[in-house]
C-alpha cells in the first residue's frame, strides 16, 4: 500500500467501488447523514456517483483508502479517533467484531431530537444499534491504556486542529495507544496555498515508519472544491516498529526502535536552530540574567 494524494481515478477502481457499495448499503440501512447536497457542490465528480442518500464525498477515496491497508482480520482490536456517526465504523465492527471496535468523538449525542451540523457527532442509537464500544474522549486525551489497539483509525480530524503543536500532541496520544507491529492510518487535507497539515512532518514527529513507500506527487486535478482554497486529501499509513535496536555502541542498551526515532526527532530539532540559538539556550539554564541581558544587547544574532 501507498501513502499518497486522493484522486477521482481511485474511486472508481474496483476495489475502491466494491467497497463504497458496502458502504452505501450501511449507510442507508443505518439511515445515516445523507450528504449528497453537499457532494454536489463540492465534488466535481459526483454526478458520476450521484447515490441518495450518501456519506461525504471525500469519504469515498478516504474510506477504502484506509481498509484496505489496514489488512483486518477479526478479533483485531481497533479504534476510530473522531469517529462521527459514520458506514465507517458500523464496516470495521463487521470486519474485526464489535466487541474489538473502540469510538472515540467528544461529541456524544445522546438525545435523538437533538439537531446538530450532519458532518459531527456520534449519536447514541447508532453506538447501541452497532454494538462497538464507545468513549467521549478528544483526541488530546484518550482514555485507553498504552500498546492497546492493533489498528488505529484517524481520518480527518487532525486539519480541524489549526495548532500544529497541539495536532502533535493529539499524534502523540495515537502513537501510544498503538500496539508494537501495529498500523496508525491518518488520512488529513493538505492544501497548496493554506497549511494545515504537513504530512512529512507528522511522520517525523510521530517515531513512526511509512509502510511500503510515499507517493508524494500532486494530482493534476484538485479532489474537492472549497471555493478560493486549494485543497487535497492524503492518506498515511504508518507502523509502529516493534524491534529493539542497540542504544549504545557496545550493545549493552536495548531501546525500542521507535524511541529511537523519537530521540533522533529531537536531535533534528536541536539543529534547526542556529549556533547562537542554541548557546542562548544553553547559557539560559546556566545563567538566565546574564543570557537574558546579552539577549538584550543582542549578542546572539
């Protein structure tokens, strides 16, 4: 599998579509949020899908993207991080088992009369009618113990974080609720003029490694129309390493390999910054007057 742009020729590839009929099939027997205004407006190519009622249109490169480099098997223990009330989750809970799917959205709509913008919130019919385990939690702060889930789902949820820090913190929490061999699938909007997220970057940060390898090649015709913005969507699909590697020269420390790539990602940060950046870092934690003064008088420029 590759990590790469969406693109309108995917979705109408065989195994893109037998899933997405899957998909339509739930989504009505569901009676999910239908979409299909919004597609109009916003997929050039929906008229040639044109189905009523529907999920989101973005969904239909963003859903088959991630299962089938998931590799599911059942009794794989999973979490869908911003679930929503979507096909999604009610096809994972049929793939791996209900009782392996976790949900976590912090908008917990518990009252069926309750009107809410279509695109958000899980509601409580659909967690009691799919039978998958469900908790109210952000992405932030995640209520499951470390090296849980076997699968791990966040699809369009990090671009609404408009902090980058604060997306790497809730990357952070994702990273450790992966089990060791595990798979992380992150499907996020990147835009052309507008950054929102940065897909090498989320590599980096999170210790993870790509699996199979990046296509990182533009398409030639932009997936969704936001009007005057520039937007693309792009999938990842990521691996926890779950080696151990020597820590020292002489073999006698034993570090996991994704710490290691955690403590290279600090290194690299470390030499982002120049020489006097870092010697005013430095002489901060040995004498902050004196640094803050030569700081002042500008003797780190």
């Amino acid at each position: 599998m590759v990590s790469r742009f969406a693109t309108e020729e995917d979705i109408f590839t065989d195994s893109f579509w037998d899933i997405n009929e899957t998909l339509l099939k739930i989504n009505k027997e569901l009676s999910l949020p239908d979409h299909h205004e919004i597609n109009s407006n916003r997929f050039g190519w929906w008229k040639k899908i044109d189905r009523h009622p529907s999920f989101y249109g973005s969904r239909f490169w963003e859903y088959p993207f991630a299962l089938m480099g998931s590799d599911l098997t059942y009794g794989l223990k999973c979490a869908d991080v911003g679930c929503g009330t979507t096909p999604f989750t009610a096809f994972l809970a049929e793939k791996v088992g209900s009782e392996n799917v976790t949900g976590f959205d912090p908008d917990f709509i518990e009252s069926e009369s309750e009107k809410r913008h279509s695109a958000f919130g899980i509601r409580k019919n659909f967690i009691e009618t799919t039978g998958i385990n469900f908790l109210p939690d952000s992405l932030l702060n995640l209520s499951a113990t470390d090296e849980y889930f076997d699968r791990v789902f966040c699809l369009s949820v990090l671009e609404h974080i408009p902090d980058f820090e604060v997306q790497i913190q809730g990357l952070n929490e994702l990273v450790r609720i992966l089990k060791p061999g595990g798979r992380l699938v992150l499907t996020i909007d990147v835009g052309i003029n507008t950054i929102l997220t940065r897909p090498l970057d989320l590599i980096r940060h999170s210790g993870l490694i790509p699996l199979g390898y990046i296509d990182y090649r533009w398409p030639q015709e932009r997936f969704v129309n936001y009007g005057d913005s520039t937007m693309d969507v792009f999938g990842l699909i990521l691996e926890k390493p779950d080696h151990l590697i020597n820590g020292d020269y002489e073999g006698r420390v034993k570090i996991k390999a994704q710490k290691a790539n955690t403590k290279y990602k600090t290194l690299y940060d470390h030499y982002l910054m120049s020489y006097n950046e870092a010697l005013f870092v430095k002489e901060m934690r040995m004498n902050r007057p004196k640094a803050l003064l030569k700081h002042l008088l500008g003797k780190y420029k």
